[in-house]
C-alpha cells in the first residue's frame, strides 16, 4: 500500500491511472491551506478493511478532495473518512466511481464511511453519479455538522444493497446531523434497490435544522423492486427550527410516488411531482427536472 502524512504544509498529491491490488492508499495528519488531493481512473482492490483510508485527518481552508472516476473495493469499507474536518471554502468530490465491499454480515459495512466531517464556509461534500455495491451506502458516523452555507449532497447515484441479516441503505446515520447558517443536506435523483433510502441507527440519533435557509431536501429518489421502505426515520429525534426546512417530494417506487404517512418524527414540507418548490426542482415522472 501507500500511507501519505500530511504536515500542515500545502501539498499537491495526484494518483492517476494507476492499479493496487495489495494494502490500501492511506492518509493522515493535516494538509494545509489550498492543497489538493486528487485520486482519478484508478484501480483499488485490497483484501484490508479499506482500499482508501483518511486516518485522523484535517483540511485547511480551500482543500480539495477528489476521487474520480475509479474502481474502489474493500473488505469492510470502499472509502473511509475518519475525522475529516474543517472543509472551509473547499471540498470533496466523490463522483463516478464504481464502489464495492465484500462483506454482507457487517453492519458498518458501507460504499463510504464518514466518521466525523465538518463542513462549512461555503464548503461541500458531493457524492454525485456513483455506483455503489455494499450494506449500505453512505454511512454517517458519529458528529455530522454543516454550517455556514456547507453542503452535503448525495445525487443521482445509484445503489444495489448487499446485506445478509441487515437491512441495507442508501444512507444510513448513527450519531448526530447539526445544520445550521444556511447549510443543506440534499439526497436526490438517486436510485436505490435496498430496504431503504435513508434510515436512522437508534432514537437518540439526531438530525437538528437551526436558522434561515438551512435546508433538507429528499426529494426524486427512485426505489426499484424489492425495495421496502422509502425512509425509517419515525424513532429519530428530528429537530426542526423554523425558518429552517425538511423538504421532501417526488420520491418514486414502481413507478408510483410513495407515501409519507408515518415515516418523519416531525415538521416536514412535502411537495407531490408535477408541482414546485423553492427548495427542490419541478419534476415530473419520465422526464428530466428543470
């Protein structure tokens, strides 16, 4: 494998086209202020937990992250994200990998662990045309926070659960999601053939809305046959602030927009295809949003 330590310094670190079949691509420590990160048409196959590994990991201001375009595939994790912090003004992309895992009997098995991520400044965090294989898909761990107009997206990927004795997710949260200032939180244009679309570990998990303009937005989601249910987040302790929104509308299974009853804790704005909203695009069934 490769195991890359951050100093604090501005680094520059590209592997491109490149093939790892043994070990796994690690990184640790703090890179500093505008440095970059790029992982793009790469092969990582290991037999370890993870085929990429943040360790302990923090970002300066305007730090980029981006995986593009790679085969990534690990035992338990394809990407693990431990720690990442501070994506002030900068951000991660995650965009059209294929993202795979091996165990189906291991609950934190998932395409992309987030352990700890604060995002804010105007930074994002996009996980966008993705192809992902595993028990869940994202899996958000422990302390999410989004602040001052962060952005957390998951987008039209698509999610194919592998779970024997779980039920598998596109997006599954065990901790807290704080937003605030702005932030938002999108998962949209997704399609998912997994119990859910997103689900939540216990009930004292939390996902908390403060201020004007924090938004969550669940909205032109797909789930394909065997799918159960749209979300499973009725035990959460959802919080939400007025002026801030849960959104969420033009969610398909088989075709058909699914039901809400029962499924959220609290306050939601809930908008049907055909119709708009601020928050969301106007969609209608078998045609692109605009």
């Amino acid at each position: 494998g490769l195991s890359i330590k951050g100093s604090g310094t501005r680094v520059h670190v590209s592997v491109t086209s490149s093939m790892l079949y043994s070990g796994d691509l690690e990184f640790e420590g703090h890179f500093g202020v505008s440095s970059q990160i790029l992982v793009a048409g790469s092969t990582l196959v290991t037999t370890l937990s993870s085929a990429i590994h943040f360790l302990r990991s923090t970002f300066g201001e305007n730090t980029k992250l981006l995986l593009l375009d790679n085969y990534i595939e690990g035992d338990i994790y394809a990407v693990y994200l431990s720690v990442v912090a501070l994506v002030d003004g900068g951000g991660i992309i995650v965009k059209g990998n294929t993202l795979r895992t091996k165990k189906k009997d291991e609950k934190l098995s998932s395409a992309l662990l987030v352990e700890t991520v604060d995002v804010g400044k105007g930074g994002y965090f996009d996980v966008e045309n993705n192809t992902m294989s595993a028990v869940n898909g994202i899996y958000l761990f422990e302390v999410t926070t989004l602040r001052s107009a962060g952005l957390l997206r998951v987008a039209n990927c698509t999610f194919v659960g592998r779970a024997e004795g779980f039920d598998s997710t596109l997006v599954f949260l065990e901790g807290s999601v704080t937003l605030q200032g702005g932030a938002q939180w999108r998962v949209e244009g997704n399609s998912v053939t997994a119990f859910s679309i997103i689900s939540i570990a216990r009930p004292q998990d939390s996902i908390e809305l403060l201020c004007s303009g924090t938004t969550v937005v669940l909205a032109h989601n797909r789930q394909l046959e065997g799918s159960a249910f749209f979300a499973d987040l009725a035990l959460s302790n959802t919080i939400v602030v007025s002026p801030a929104q849960f959104v969420v509308g033009c969610n398909l299974k088989d075709g058909e927009e699914v039901s809400y009853d029962g499924v959220f804790p609290g306050e939601v704005e809930v908008f049907r295809c055909g119709t708009c909203n601020d928050d969301a695009a106007c969609y209608m069934p078998g045609t692109e949003s605009v």
